[in-house]
C-alpha cells in the first residue's frame, strides 16, 4: 500500500506473490466497498503465472472504493483499491486519480533465481521498522511463532517492509526455521531429525569449476544439459506397490520411485547441490519436485524431506498436491526450491525422454513406463519388468561420474527396494 494524495487513503497496490509474476488478475474479491478490514484478512483473490493466491489487508480500516473489477489484470505495483485507515473519516479515503506506483513496487522485493541457480535463502536483512519496532503482520508473527522462525531473519516484501504471511512461508519453504544442526546436516544429513530445515552451506566456486562451468555455458548457453541413462528392473517394486493395494493402501509406483530418488540423492551429497552466482549451495534437506500437468502448462509441487517419510506420507502428499496444483491454489512455498524433480509420462505409454531441468535445481530424472521386455539374466533369456530413466544433470555443478553414481544408487534401491527402511 501507498498514502494516496488524499493524506489518509491507502493505495492497495498488486503485489508480487511469485518471482515471475509482471502482472495478475483480479478473480473475485473477497470483501467489498464499505467493508471493515483488519490486518492479514484475506481481501482478494489473484491470479498469478503459477497459481491462485489471496491477497491480505496490511492495515486496519474500511475498504472505500475498489479500482479493479474481478476478471481485470493490473500490473505488480499498481493500485488495485483504496482502504480507509481505522478512524479516519470514511469519504477521505478515495482521490479521484489513482496515485503513481511508487518507485519500489513489490516485485523489487521478489528473489529472483538465476537460471540453474537455487533461489538464494532471503537476505538476512531486518525488516524496515520505525522507532525500532519489528514490522509484521499479525498472522505473520503468529505463523513465526508456531514454527520457531526468527521472523526478524526475514525480509518483509509488505508495504514498508513490513513482514507478512507469504514471506513466512517462503522462508520456512527454504529452510530457514531454527536448525541447532544446520551446519552438521550438509554433510551428515542421516543425523538430521526430522521437522529440522537446515539453511544450505554456501561453498565458493573452485577455480576448475569455473572454467567448466565457462566451457560448458559457451557450448549449450543457459543451463549446460548433460544426459545419462539406464535400465531398471522394477518387478520387485511393483509387488511393493500390489501389496500395498492388498492392505488397501494408496501407493503408487511413482511414490516410490519418488522415494527411492530422495534415499539416493541423501546418499549422494555431491548431486544435492545448485550454482548460485560465485558459490556452490550444498543442501542439508532433500526435497523432491514431482512434475504435474495442469491446463496450459507445467507445475512441481515440491516433497519436502522426502528421504524422511514414508511412502503413505508420500503417496497422501502428492496426491493432494497434485489436485490442489490443477486446481491452481498451491502457495508459492509449495512449488518454489526443491532438490531434484521426478517427471514420469509412463502413464502415457512413453518408454523413454528426456527432461530439461527445472531451474533454480541442478537435476532431473526423466521417467518411462514399465513394461515387460526380454532380458538375459544368468544367461538365459526371461521376462522381467523394465523401466527407463534418463537423468538431466546441469554440467555446471555435476560432472558424468557423479550422476553415473546417483543412478546405480536409484537402480540399487528400486531393483531392491527393502533397502528403502534402511
């Protein structure tokens, strides 16, 4: 929000809810002119490139005159309502232009992520106070509180920096809820207990993998893609997911392999990483996207901790996620950052692609259908149940050999998945 020129009107301005939103549509408001509002009540609802977010009040008052209609787009920055401040006199509240957007809109404040980057953790910055007062929103110090956020750790993106609910969540989506083990967890993640978001370990890049990260760029700009692929006999997972379905449980082969991607990636510290400017982010968490379809485009729901739960936990996570995901009402929490990704089309029929990465993640894994082919195993000829999977490494960060090593772990766990309890 903005003082309009009225001196006690408040310009209610589109806000920036994801870091590639320009502009976002109105679908309906939630509270209309003549309404009392109070601070964090939801007060419409937009649409963004990514998904339906609500938009909160940041202050007491009245909302007296609202400036775009539902199905209207309005740019990030502009005025899409006026809300008198409590006390003031009800008719002073809405000029007759519309103020000029500040200088700083709110998509200033969004992080970007640089391509093959992982979106660097918000900048310890204290939010913008007066007098030494921490500004947040109710609801924002509240969600703090309960999930033990140093909400002064998190840099506001409301009016005047103030901190409000989707900072929050974004903060805690990139793990920076306290983490007494956060620096141990890099390199150790076994230890790591589960609930615990330990912050990534920045490593500054080493001389040779600049120059190859140069070389790499200058033969395939942007992200530098390199593929590795390999056969996987599922036969074993399959009855894991038949006895499952016995015992009338929800389990689904892609939760396993969702599994088995999360337990491999833990053991595989070196592919748990992203290029961020100067420096190598080394994660302590694995989270997991899983690739999802809706209308008109793509989406990955992220797994947090997806090594630390069991398949149930899983197959109940994705499977709301992925609704709530064609339904467009994911958080931004709820798709931005993650490890790796999982694209599957074997429901499809595909028997093999290739999948192009997912900025600001280093890796994909791109999967086929399982069927049964003709193998030799000991010599002889048999039937088994195969599955493709092609990895998309980014070149940068993760050389051949350490990808070749990820996936003979995959292939292990999936080919003998007991190992996933252990």
């Amino acid at each position: 929000p903005a003082q309009s020129g009225a001196g006690e009107g408040i310009a209610i301005l589109m806000p920036s809810l994801s870091p590639t939103m320009t502009e976002g549509k109105i679908v309906k408001w939630l509270k209309k002119e003549g309404d009392k509002v109070s601070s964090g009540d939801a007060i419409a609802e937009v649409e963004t490139d990514k998904s339906n977010l609500e938009v909160e009040a940041y202050d007491d008052g009245t909302l007296a005159r609202i400036t775009v209609q539902a199905g209207d787009m309005a740019k990030v920055g502009a005025p899409i309502a006026f809300l008198t401040p409590k006390g003031a006199k009800a008719g002073a509240s809405a000029p007759a232009a519309a103020p000029k957007a500040p200088a700083q809109a709110p998509a200033a404040a969004a992080p970007s992520a640089p391509a093959g980057g992982q979106a660097a953790p918000p900048r310890r910055e204290a939010p913008a106070s007066g007098g030494g007062r921490l500004r947040a929103s109710p609801l924002a110090k509240r969600m703090a509180q309960e999930r033990g956020l140093d909400i002064s750790q998190v840099r506001g993106t409301g009016p005047l920096g103030r901190v409000v609910k989707r900072d929050v969540e974004q903060a805690l989506g990139q793990g920076l809820a306290q983490a007494p083990a956060a620096k141990k967890a890099a390199t150790q993640p076994e230890a790591r207990a589960f609930g615990t978001r330990p912050e990534p370990q920045a490593v500054p890049v080493s001389s040779m993998r600049k120059v190859i990260a140069q070389r790499m760029s200058e033969v395939k700009p942007g992200v530098p893609h390199f593929y590795l692929t390999v056969e996987v006999e599922m036969d074993a997972a399959v009855k894991i997911r038949e006895e499952a379905k016995a015992l009338d449980l929800k389990v689904s082969v892609n939760d396993i392999i969702v599994k088995a991607a999360a337990i491999a990636l833990r053991r595989s510290p070196k592919m748990n990483v992203s290029l961020q400017g100067d420096q190598v982010l080394h994660y302590g968490t694995v989270d997991v996207g899983i690739a999802v379809a809706i209308e008109d485009g793509l989406i990955t729901p992220i797994i947090r901790d997806a090594d630390l739960k069991g398949l149930q936990a899983i197959s109940a996570e994705s499977r709301d996620m992925a609704e709530r995901a064609r339904k467009r009402s994911l958080k931004p929490a709820e798709y931005n950052g993650g490890s790796l990704t999982v694209s599957n089309l074997g429901m499809y029929g595909i028997d093999q692609f290739i999948a192009v990465i997912n900025p600001p993640q280093s890796a994909i894994i791109a999967v086929g259908a399982v069927a049964e082919k003709a193998v030799v195993r000991d010599g002889q000829l048999a039937v088994r149940k195969m599955m493709t999977v092609t990895l998309s490494g980014d070149h940068r960060v993760i050389d051949g050999a350490t990808g070749a090593e990820y996936l003979r772990e995959l292939k292990g766990l999936l080919e003998h998945p007991s190992r996933l309890l252990f």
